[in-house]
C-alpha cells in the first residue's frame, strides 16, 4: 500500500521528543550520554519554540478509519525482536508513575505517584522544545527518522531486495574451490570454539587460553560472517574464563557504543532488510486494532513497552474513528535499567504518547511502572470497570527468570497476573531460542547454533563493509553472547526458549489460542515473498505465525484469550 507521509509526518517529533532533550534534564540517557549526544547534534537544537498551548486542535485527517487501519499497521515499528534499542535489564530498584491527559484540560494534567525520587521528571517544561531551524545534517536525521518510525516504502524495500538478490547471484558464481575452503574454515572454527567452551566448563583454564588464542588468529569484527562471530564468541568465553561477563555485559547496557545516528541507521536497515520486525507490527496492530473496534474506553496493557514506538499508530487510527476517538489509557511496563532513576525510560516514553495525543485529540491516560513483573501486583494496573482491555507481550518475557525446578516460577506468576486481569485478547510473541539450559557446554551449543543463523542473515542481507551491520551485530549477536555465555545466575538474563514450550505454560494459566486471521497471515506472506530475501519465510504452524531464515524458526506470535470468555 502507498505511503501517507501527510498522516504521519509528525512522528519525527514524536522521537525528536525522546532522544533531544535539555541539558539538564536527566531523561533516559545519563548525563554524559546527553554531552556526547548535544556535540552530535549541536547544528540541529538551535533554538526554543514557545510554550505548547495544548489548544490546538489536531490536523484533520483526510482518510477514512479503514484507510487509517491499513496504514497504521505498517508504520512504526514495535519493540524489536532483537532489542536493538531497547533499555537495558538489568534488575534494580523499581518505581511507579502515573499520568493522566485529557483533551477537555487545555493544559493537560500530569499526576505523579512515585516510589523513587523522580517526581519532577515529567514538567510540563518538556512540550517546550521543538526544531525550527534544520542544518544539512538535520535533514538527514529527519529523513533516517522518518523511515526508522514509518514503514519504508514498498519501493525501497524492493530495490533492496533486488541488490541482495544480486548480490548472492554474482557470489554464487565464485569458484566451487573458494566455497569448499569457506566451508572448511566454518567448520574448523566451530571446532575450536566448542573445544574452547568445553575445556572452559572443565575448569582447564590453560588449554582455553591456548585454544582462544587460535581462535583470535582466525577471527575479526570486521571479517566474514564466521570471523565475526568467531571474535564474538570467543570474548565471551574470556570474559568467563576471567569472571568479568556480568560487569562487561552491564557495561555493554549502560554505553551509547555510537552515536544516536548510526543507531537510527542501523534500525533502519534491519527495518528495510528484515522483516521481522514489519511483519510482528502488522501482525499485533492489525490484530489489536480489529478486537478494539466500537470501544468507546481502550486500556492497552504493555509489558515491555520500551520507546512506545508500536503505539503512535494505533493512536492514529483511533483519532480517525467516525464519532471521535475512544478514551486510551496505556499501561506501560518494562524491566529496570542499571541506573539511579529506574524509571526514567517508560516515564519519558509515556510523556511523548501524551504529548502524541495531544496532536491527534485523543483522550489519553498512562501508568507505568519498571519493575520485576512477578512483583507486579493486580491493583497496581488499575483496571477500570467499562474498559476494553488488551494485554500486548512482544518478545520480552524470556527475561523473565525461570526458576527451575519450582512448580510455580517468576514466568508463571506474570501469566496468573495477567489472568487475573482477564483481557479480551492476549497477543504473544517469543523468540524461538534454545538456549537456557543450566548445563553451560549444552547452552553454548544452542547458543552458538542460534546465532551462526543471525549471523549468516546478517552476511546475506547487509552489506559487508556497512557500518550499521556492525552496530547491529554488537547489539543482537555480541551483547546477548555475552549474557549467555559469560553470566550466570541472576546475572543471566537471555533466556529464551522454543515457542511450543510455552504452550502449557500459558494453557495452564487458563488461556486459549484465538484462530489466526487468515487474511492477515495472506497478506504477511504475500509482502515477505515479494519484498525480502528468499530465504526468510513466514508461515502458520498450528495457530502460531511463525518467522525465520533458511528454514529455521526464530520468532513466533500467537493470539490468545481466557478460558472464561
């Protein structure tokens, strides 16, 4: 479907508003990240607007609510599946905030209850700031932001299909010899790093040296997709060998290790390159949206919002609702960042959707909280009587610890939680790992078999010397290594495992599956057939809508809903 870029232009205020905050505003970067972030954009903020008056009326929308639906569904992306730019989770202290914004107040009204000391976090001070004067670097932001937030068009994600196509064509035609050597070389190395893990779990400290040292000679961050993988892996089995894994891997969470624009770059190629993300975007909105119609009050149930970037969309949609919008009230919830201010993310987060209803007149209400979910009690979501409620879950409950060996864990309390909550629909999406085991040598097994798969999708579909496939490869590949390998106990906090293992899990809470629409899965798999590499595929495996690359699965979504309805 052709792009609307009148509907959705205004979305590049809507990150503007996270990313470019004042100096002395704590927000969810810490203060050095605001420096380094100000001297990379210092020709963009080059002076303040005045006060927002929350008067104004929001644009008219020329496009009827069907037309809306087919759009919304395909613009910005929901929490990514590998967590590119998502918040760090490691487990702190937790806090609760609330805010609540009517239309009907003029100046809107923000009403904090908090278990830190963040009460003066959300100022009306921050609707002040907006850019009114754009350098040539400026432009060039607000174009990578605009594809980052919306759906690219058709055209792009063709062409890039294309290049990739020709690409594995003029590769396919290297000589049979150059291939057998690659082959040879995958293999030997592999070798090594399974030698290296075993002698590691042994205890044979000297001998893992010594094989890591053959490793290092083999492998590269800047090489083929095994070299690179190679150099990952083998960090973190040092890291194990020498005890540090939960410090490195917090590091890792807390640094900005590029700038805001490579971010953003990086995001926008996975975007255009993968379809992962567009396809779990079209999947949940169009999903959500179809159960929530004719709901006059919406509550909308996130655990592990993140940025909030699924929800503008769905916003949208219901400004264009013939008869006005129904009340929205979002509850955002998420895990603790590694900081003084655990909250500051999913409380910002809440502040730019209040303000993004604010520009599309629809009456909105947040709460939010970062916290461990199994601590998370009933009253604290405050479900409201009269309320069309919906619990959205995409990717993030496999940081939810497991406790093996308990009838009744961490993962099972959120399931009874949400339960408890008894939503009209439940929407489910997993990455489909297997590499929690507590046996270390069998869950680098898994691990490495796991990501040998990104890291070949990656060789595929980016460019070799493209400098947002390193970004990327640094956030899904060497940071979750890292986790998984080097950390352990409640330090480790990747644990995925196969979708079907979830099956009784969220059966014995007292759900049940609701049937796929089939017109949507069509329509998923007819866009990932015409628009992305051959060897991504999607498709229904006994109710689930399941993704991945050259035949194995890595991510699946599901819809569900309680016994009781």
């Amino acid at each position: 479907m052709a792009e609307q870029p009148d509907l959705f232009h205004h979305v590049f205020d809507y990150i503007k508003d996270m990313l470019m905050e004042d100096e002395e505003d704590v927000g969810m970067f810490r203060e050095e990240d605001i420096k380094a972030k100000e001297q990379s954009f210092k020709e963009v903020l080059v002076r303040e607007d005045p006060d927002f008056t929350g008067t104004s009326q929001a644009r008219q929308v020329n496009t009827s609510a069907a037309a809306v639906l087919e759009t919304l569904v395909e613009s910005s992306p929901t929490q990514n599946p590998g967590n590119i730019l998502a918040p760090p989770t490691v487990l702190v202290a937790s806090s609760n905030v609330e805010v609540d914004y009517s239309l009907k107040d003029s100046k809107g009204k923000k009403h904090c209850h908090e278990e830190a000391s963040t009460a003066e976090y959300l100022e009306e001070t921050q609707s002040k700031k907006q850019v009114t004067r754009y350098s040539e670097e400026a432009s060039n932001l607000s174009e990578i932001l605009d594809k980052v937030t919306l759906c690219p068009p058709e055209e792009d994600i063709a062409s890039h299909t294309e290049e990739s196509r020709l690409q594995e064509s003029v590769a396919g035609g290297s000589s049979g010899k150059k291939v057998q050597d690659q082959r040879k070389h995958v293999v030997g190395l592999k070798r090594l790093l399974h030698q290296c893990a075993l002698a590691a779990s042994s205890g044979d400290d000297l001998a893992a040296k010594e094989i890591l040292n053959s490793i290092r000679l083999q492998s590269s961050p800047h090489g083929d997709a095994s070299q690179r993988l190679g150099h990952y892996m083998a960090n973190a089995i040092e890291a194990r060998l020498y005890g540090t894994g939960s410090t490195l891997y917090a590091n890792s969470c807390r640094m900005m290790e590029s700038s805001l624009a490579d971010t953003l770059k990086a995001y926008e190629a996975y975007f255009t390159a993968v379809p992962f993300q567009r396809m779990s975007n079209i999947f949940a909105n169009k999903a959500i949206y179809r159960q929530l119609t004719g709901a006059n009050k919406v509550h909308i149930v996130d655990f592990g919002i993140s940025y909030g970037f699924q929800w503008p969309c769905i916003i949208q949609g219901f400004s264009a609702v013939p008869g006005g919008s129904p009340n929205l009230r979002i509850t955002g919830i998420d895990f603790p960042e590694q900081s003084p201010l655990p909250s500051n993310t999913v409380q910002k987060t809440g502040s730019n959707l209040m303000n993004y209803c604010r520009k599309f007149n629809v009456p909105f209400q947040y709460n939010c909280m970062a916290r461990k979910w199994d601590s998370i009690q009933f009253e604290d979501l405050k479900v409201k009587e009269g309320e069309r409620l919906v619990v959205n879950c995409m990717y993030s409950l496999r940081q939810v610890s497991d406790e093996i060996g308990e009838d009744s864990g961490p993962r099972d309390t959120v399931l009874n939680l949400i339960k408890k909550i008894n939503p009209e629909m439940l929407v489910l999406g997993f990455l489909n790992g297997n590499y929690n085991s507590a046996f270390f040598t069998t869950r680098f097994r898994e691990a490495l078999s796991h990501f040998s798969t990104l890291s070949d999708m990656f060789e595929t579909t980016l460019a070799h010397e493209e400098k947002s496939r390193l970004v990327l490869e640094q956030a899904m590949l060497a940071k979750a290594a890292m986790n998984v390998i080097a950390c352990e106990g409640a330090a480790r906090v990747e644990r995925p495992e196969r979708y079907k293992r979830w099956i009784p899990r969220i059966m014995k809470a007292g759900f049940v599956q609701i049937p796929l629409p089939k017109e949507i899965l069509e329509e998923i798999e007819a866009k990932v057939r015409l628009q992305y590499h051959q060897k991504f595929f999607v498709r229904e495996e006994n109710n689930w809508m399941v993704q991945g690359w050259n035949g194995r699965v890595l991510y699946g979504l599901s819809l569900w809903k309680p016994v009781n309805q």
